[in-house]
C-alpha cells in the first residue's frame, strides 16, 4: 500500500516540495497549538496550585506577532506556488511540445495525436517529451486529471482548454475525470501509457492504425485537410475571396470583424465560426455562412483546425510528430 | 413544595398551537432545533449509505444513479438545513436575546416567520428527494445541472431559493435586535463574543444569500424555460454559474463555522473561569472572517479556467483570511494561561472543536496554495478539508453549545459521564473517519466517485470504519440528551459558575426571559476577582 502517489511529471516534486512545506506547517502549528494547551491544562486544572495572580487579559504585541509571523510565513509558499501554477498552466513553454487533443464526452475521454491515431480511455505518450494538450467537452463539464503527474484542468463545453505537462518516467498511470458529470462519472477512466520514444514510434507505426498512399495513417492536418475540401473549399476556396474569406495565414491573425471589433484567429475563433457564423462576421463580408452545427464534430474541429493552422505554419503541415521513416518515404513519392 | 412553580417559557402555554403560534424567540430555536433533526437524520443516513457503498471498489451495493443521488441529498440536506441554520437559529435564536438581556429578538413575527420559510423549503426539498431525487451534487453545477440532470432539479432549486429566505430574515433580525436591544450598559465590547460572531455572521447572511437565491432561480429559469445563462449550448456561461454559486457557497461555510466560534468562546471563558484572551482581536476577527471571507471565492475555480493573475489574487487573499481564525485559535490558547480549568462536557467538546479546526483550517492552505490546488481540486482532500471544518467543527461547536445551553433550554440536566464520553467518541470516530481521506486525495481518489480502483480500498475501509463510530457517538448523543428531557435532574440556574444574563434567570427562562430588568455592570466574562462581582438591579419586570 503506498502512502503517496509517484512523481511521474515535471512538475510532481515541485508541487510535492510545496505539500511538503504546507504539511510542516501544518505540523509545526497543530502540535504546537496541542502540546500548549495540554501543559496549559494540567497546569491551570482546576485546584491545582499553580501561580494564578494577575492573568493577563491581552498582550496587544503578542497577538500582532500571532497575526503577522503565520502570515509573513504563508506568503513565500504563496509565491512559490504561483510561481508554479503561472508555468503549469502556461502553453508558452511548449513550443515543439506533442499537442494532443483531447474530447470529453459523457463519460470517455477521445483522444488524438496530430499523427492521426485515435484512442479511447487511453494515452500513449513518449517518456521525456512536452506534451500539450488541447481539450474540449461535448457535452458537460469534466476535468483530465493524472495523479501521479499532479496535473488537473477542467473540460468546458464550447471553450477550449488547454494544459501541458512532461512525463518522466516510463509505465502505467491512471487518469481520472475529476469534475463530476453524471451517472457513470466514476467510469470516465482511463490508462496513460509513457513509453520509450522508440516504443511510442513502435506504437505510432502499428498498422491497426489503417493505411493511407504513404503506409501510415492520415495525419490531423492530412484528415482537416479532406474535410476542408469537401466542407468548406467552396467558398474559402483558392480563388474565392469574393465569397468568403481566405484561411491562408489566418491563424493567429487579428482580424477586423463587420461590427468594428478585433478578434485574434485562436482556436476559439475558428470553433465558434464554424459552429456560429454569425457571431463574427468578418469585415468586408455578408453573413451568409451556414452554422455546421450537428454536421462537423468536436473532434472534426481539432483537425480542420490542425489545418488552418498549417496554412500558416509550414512545418506543422510537414508534421513536426510524424514519424521520421514516413517523412522519408513521403518525400521520395 | 408547597409553593407553585412560577410558569416558565415551555409550561406557560401548552399544545402544538401554542408552540405553532408562539412568537417567543426561545420555542422558535426549539421549533428550527426540530426540523434540524429531521434533516441531520435524512443527511446522516445518507452518509451512512455513502460509506457502505464505498467499503468495496467495486459500485455493488448502488446503482450508480442511486449513489449520485444519495451523496446529492447528503450534501444538500446537510448544507441547507442543517450546517447553515443550526447554530445561528437554534443555539442564537435561544440564547442572543437573553445574552443582551433582552426580552425577545426586534423581531418576533419576522422571526416565526422565517421558521415557517424554513420550513415549506425543506418541505420542498424532501419532496425533490421523493420526487426521483437529485443527482448533481450540492453544487448544482451547470451545464450539468440545467441540460442533462433528469432529476428533480427545479424542486430543490426551488427549496434552496425559499430557505434562503429565512437566513436574510434570521440575519436581519439580529442585526437590529443586536443594535437596538442590548439591555442598558451591555456596550458593543461587552457582548459576550457569541453575539459578535452571530452579529459578524448575520451581515454574511443578509448579503450573500440574496445571490445563492438568484442564481437558483436562474438555474430553475434556464431548466424550465431554456433561456440560455449558463449552458454554454443555449450560450450562456458555465463558469458564470461558478462565480456566482460559490460568492454565496464560500461565505456560507463562515455561516457555518463563525456561530461555532462564538460558542468555543463562551464554553473556553466559562471553563476556564477567566475572560478571554484579547477580547477586542476574537471579536475583530468575527467581522475580518465575513469580510474578506467575501472575496475569495474564486479559489473554487483554480482548475476551472481562471486567468492566472485573478488566481494569484484570490489564492493570497485566501491566505490572508486564514489569519483572523489562526488569531481565534492562538488566543483560546491563551485564555487556558491562568485560567482555572474545569474539564466538563461542554469543554471537551470544545477542545475537541479546536483540535479539528486547526487540522480542518491547515490544510486549507494546501488549497488556497495555487500549484497544489491543482492536484487536490476535487479529490478526497478537498472532501476531508471541508468535513473538518463544516462538519467535524461546526457540529462539534453545535453540540459543545447545545451541551453548555440544554441545561438553560431545557431546565433538566443530561448524564455528565455519557456526555464526556460522547465528546471523545465523535473526535475520535471523526479524525478515523476523514483524516484517512487527506491520504486518498493525496493519492488522486477524485471524489462523488461510485467504483474505485483497488489501490485505494484499505483507506476507504478505515474512513467506512470511523464513520460507525461516529455515528455511533451522534446517536448516543440524541438518546442522553432525549433521556434527560424526561428523566433528567432539574437543572439549578447556573450549573457551569458561567457569566452572562442568561445563567443568572430562571432554568428555563421564563416568556419574558427575565423577572427583573437587567443592567451589565461589569465587562463580558468577569470571572476573576480584578473584576466586580455580577451585580443585577432587582426591579419588578
């Protein structure tokens, strides 16, 4: 039986560094506080001989001294743990991080590398390696929390989140959805795998993945790409410009909207204008884009996404994840 | 005796009429007492299916919807009506009145009637808990709770907002009856400090239930009507309802532990016959707790998406608030310092309340810390924080109160032994029950989880475990008490040697509460010889 759970990320020893202080506190005000009043109490117990003349009724010194010392004590654990919580939670370290998106649904947890493996309840991932993770809920509120990685970030519906993370050590972990969310809640489970870099290539190139032309599956951008031809070529199409917008090199651009406001081209704001057209018209244009609602899926948004994005960043089209044979061979064709 | 009893508040008036009808603030604290039982037994029982269920890894007892629901109705009954109003309105109903030396609270109707508004609400809430149940937690999270619940959301909705009611009613009643009805030379700083942390709690429930009330109503709203608030799929905002919900839910835990703290101070001053340490700090920090307890709610959204520098905001002021109640428990510490120490019930019950607390208001810096909250949000430690600290201390600060006031309430005095005994049994059976769940979350136990991974069933056993004997040590508890009522010896007016206005009229008071007019001549807790003796103007009421 273990008493506390193992470090398996970057940021497990810090946080536990932190409980550990907390918990010496902890310690030091609880014994502290009990050992004073049992002396206190056999002392002073009622009868007995103890020196009782002029109790003192206050001590204006001494109860700013308990007011301020535990307080002068809290605030350095303060900064350190924000400290760590502004770099848990910031996405700025990632950059060649492996983003994985990730849905929530009532009640499992959709998973998809940007090499185009799809998994359910489970997560393989190389040992050693920023993993990113960009997360969505179809339907009510979860949360993707890895204990022994120390790491929680609720699932919204309709907002992306995201949350980043370093396993290192190699095995099993569990994951949990630690935001309750109905019935089987405590089935929306899951096992993460942390492997070799050489097991995840192992894991990558299995061929239960499906084939495409090049010997391995889609990749998100390949599979955004598809839909976007079919789904939106039409009218944001080479050539179109008269009709809709241009998506090329739109990611991360601020945009000018019909109604005056700017709006950054996020993730969110490729969502939205998917699922709800007519929330931000861009200047310029008629609001005539139908809503895709019901017809292209969370994890269908993720890719054409993965697309767009690739418009812009050339070397997410050439697929930073995919594994280096498959490049090879793509290349040669 | 050949001299007739002079009619006391209970034998003046007989029948469920009289009691239904009465305006007098001492059977009203009786009347919520009641009610409060109904539900601890309603809450308790629940937790008793909670801990069966969980003895396995396996969901084999529950149907998972069962379990949702029984730790949903646990959780409301207890919050609502139970944790919420059982100190202010049962121990401050009875007692504020006569600590002041007043006749009755400013508002005697105001004050049946908010008995009456906590009544049909509860009435409503057992009927949510006939009518198929409810299964989103306490919390009523959306869009959880107003897209996809089938239960029935709206009945307890529906009780929470009509409760809520007699809280600002309760609340309000006070604050007047505190200002305008202290009897003469009763100065703000001589107000026992029961009544300063009712005071403090009070403006907590005049200002912050108003918003729990809106925001059930909008939860109702969105479920019936659909207009889109908070279900982001009707483009409303989830985590709006999360601001809202807990600028109510974080101070209502001050409702819940404040009035507790006022008690520690009465029982801790009477037993160790000595006025308490820093008076004027213990009572400041009654009014510190309900204020900047009012902003800090947001350490409930760390892991919810909360930018970073309103998160670095709320975790300092969560840090800051955990002063004013570290001051509160260093100087009963200091009261022990050349007092005379009695150990009876009621002080028993009170160190156990100070030992719980400390654990139950440590480990909150665990949470308040940012970098940790993220591991701990919603796991058993979480669970086992707030037990420590609405449950294992509020309920130990209630029943210490409930120990110190039964024999004034009820004018029969209860089996001392069984008492002391009952004390230490409920801490223990406490600390057995919980401290095993700090470890499961530390351990990542998430918690409202059904099934479990096996790992984790040792330390679920022993919290299974506890929880016997700390039901055992509650039942107990009601049976003496209940004994006594019938069998138990008169009390005499002031069995404990305690000060105050109301240990010096009758066991139990009379309607008027006093035969004479009372006058405080003296500082609040007057105990040492440096002081006056109590001096009381005999005048014909």
């Amino acid at each position: 039986m273990r008493f506390v759970p193992e470090q398996a990320s970057n940021f497990a020893p810090e946080v536990d560094y932190i409980f550990y202080v907390l918990l010496a506190l902890t310690i030091f005000f609880t014994f502290g506080v009990v050992f004073a009043i049992i002396y206190l109490s056999v002392k002073y117990r009622a009868g007995s001989k103890a020196n009782r003349t002029r109790p003192p009724h206050h001590n204006t010194a001494l109860e700013l001294a308990w007011s301020v010392i535990p307080f002068l004590m809290g605030v350095p654990v303060f900064l350190w743990s924000a400290k760590l919580y502004v770099e848990m939670y910031s996405p700025k370290n990632t950059a060649g991080a492996l983003n994985i998106s990730v849905v929530g649904k009532q009640w499992m947890w959709h998973i998809q590398h940007p090499t185009g493996q799809r998994e359910n309840n489970e997560l393989h991932i190389p040992v050693n390696r920023d993993i990113k993770l960009m997360m969505i809920s179809q339907d009510v509120i979860h949360s993707f929390f890895i204990p022994d990685f120390r790491i929680k970030k609720d699932v919204l519906p309709e907002y992306f989140s995201t949350q980043w993370f370093r396993a290192t050590k190699v095995g099993k972990y569990h994951l949990f959805c630690a935001e309750y969310c109905g019935t089987n809640h405590s089935e929306m489970i899951g096992t993460v795998y942390v492997m070799t870099p050489e097991d995840y290539q192992k894991w990558l190139s299995d061929t239960k993945w499906g084939m495409n032309k090049f010997g391995r599956p889609d990749t998100m951008v390949e599979q955004g790409e598809k839909l976007f031809v079919t789904r939106c070529a039409g009218c944001h199409g080479a050539g179109k410009a008269a009709t809709a917008p241009s998506l090329a090199g739109l990611f991360g651009k601020e945009r000018e909207m019909a109604d005056g406001r700017r709006i950054t081209a996020d993730e969110d704001y490729i969502r939205r204008s998917i699922y709800e057209p007519d929330a931000m018209v861009v200047k310029g244009y008629q609001n005539i884009m139908p809503s895709f609602k019901g017809q292209i899926d969370e994890q269908q948004v993720f890719e054409i996404i993965a697309y767009i994005n690739s418009l812009s960043n050339p070397q997410i089209q050439a697929g930073t994840t995919l594994p280096t044979a498959s490049r090879k061979q793509e290349t040669k064709q | 005796m050949s001299i007739a009893q002079k009619p006391n508040y209970l034998d003046s008036e007989l029948g469920i009429k009289s009691w239904l009808t009465t305006l007098d603030h001492k059977r009203i604290g009786i009347m919520y007492l009641l009610v409060i039982c109904v539900f601890f037994i309603v809450g308790g029982s629940m937790a008793a299916l909670i801990r069966a269920e969980l003895l396995t890894p396996k969901g084999d007892l529950l149907t998972s919807d069962a379990y949702n629901k029984a730790f949903t109705i646990h959780g409301v009954t207890l919050v609502f009506w139970v944790l919420i109003p059982a100190v202010p309105a049962v121990l401050g109903n009875f007692c504020l009145p006569l600590m002041i030396g007043a006749r009755d609270v400013a508002f005697p109707r105001l004050n049946l009637l908010s008995w009456y508004v906590f009544t049909i609400g509860g009435v409503f809430g057992i009927m949510a808990v006939i009518f198929g149940g409810i299964d989103t937690g306490w919390t009523f999270y959306t869009p959880y709770s107003t897209s996809f619940s089938h239960t029935s959301v709206v009945l307890a909705v529906t009780a929470v907002f009509i409760t809520g009611f007699s809280s600002i009613m309760t609340g309000l009643n006070f604050i007047v009856t505190i200002h305008k009805m202290r009897a003469p030379g009763m100065t703000w700083f001589r107000l026992p400090l029961f009544v300063w942390a009712n005071y403090a709690t009070s403006l907590i429930m005049v200002l912050a239930t108003p918003v729990i009330a809106i925001t059930v109503f909008l939860v109702g709203l969105e479920k019936v009507a659909h207009i889109g608030i908070f279900d982001p799929a009707l483009g409303g905002d989830p985590i709006l309802f999360q601001h809202m919900f807990w600028f109510y839910s974080h101070p209502a835990v001050y409702i819940m532990i404040l009035p507790p703290m006022g008690v520690i101070s009465e029982i801790v001053a009477c037993f160790c016959r000595k006025r308490i340490f820093g008076y004027e700090f213990v009572a400041y920090s009654s009014l510190a707790i309900a204020i900047i307890g009012f902003i800090v709610w947001a350490h409930h959204l760390f892991t919810s998406g909360l930018s970073t520098y309103s998160a670095m905001v709320f975790s300092f002021l969560t840090f800051l608030v955990a002063i004013p109640s570290a001051v509160k428990v260093f100087n009963w510490t200091a009261t022990f310092y050349k007092g005379e120490i009695h150990f009876e019930s009621p002080m028993y019950f009170a160190i156990g309340f100070i030992g719980l607390f400390l654990i139950g208001g440590l480990t909150g810096l665990f949470l308040a810390s940012l970098g940790t909250d993220i591991h701990f949000q919603d796991t058993y430690f979480v669970v086992a924080h707030f037990h420590y600290v609405m449950v294992g201390s509020a309920i130990m600060g209630f029943l210490g109160g409930l120990h110190f006031w039964w024999p004034k309430i009820t004018g029969k005095l209860y089996a001392e032994g069984l008492a002391r005994w009952a004390a230490v049994i409920i801490f223990l059976g406490f600390n057995f029950t919980f401290f095993p769940q700090f470890i499961l979350g530390y351990l990542g136990m998430p918690r409202r989880y059904h099934s479990y991974s096996d790992e984790f069933q040792v330390l679920h056993v022993c919290s299974s475990l506890g929880a016997t004997v700390l039901g055992f040590g509650y039942i107990l508890t009601f049976c003496y008490l209940l004994y006594s009522v019938k069998f138990g010896a008169k009390a005499p007016k002031n069995p404990w040697g305690a000060k105050g206005f109301e240990w010096v009229t009758d066991s139990p008071p009379p309607t008027d509460n006093f035969d004479f007019k009372p006058v405080m001549r003296e500082e609040a807790y007057a105990y040492k010889p440096d002081y006056e003796a109590p001096e009381v103007v005999h005048e014909r009421a």
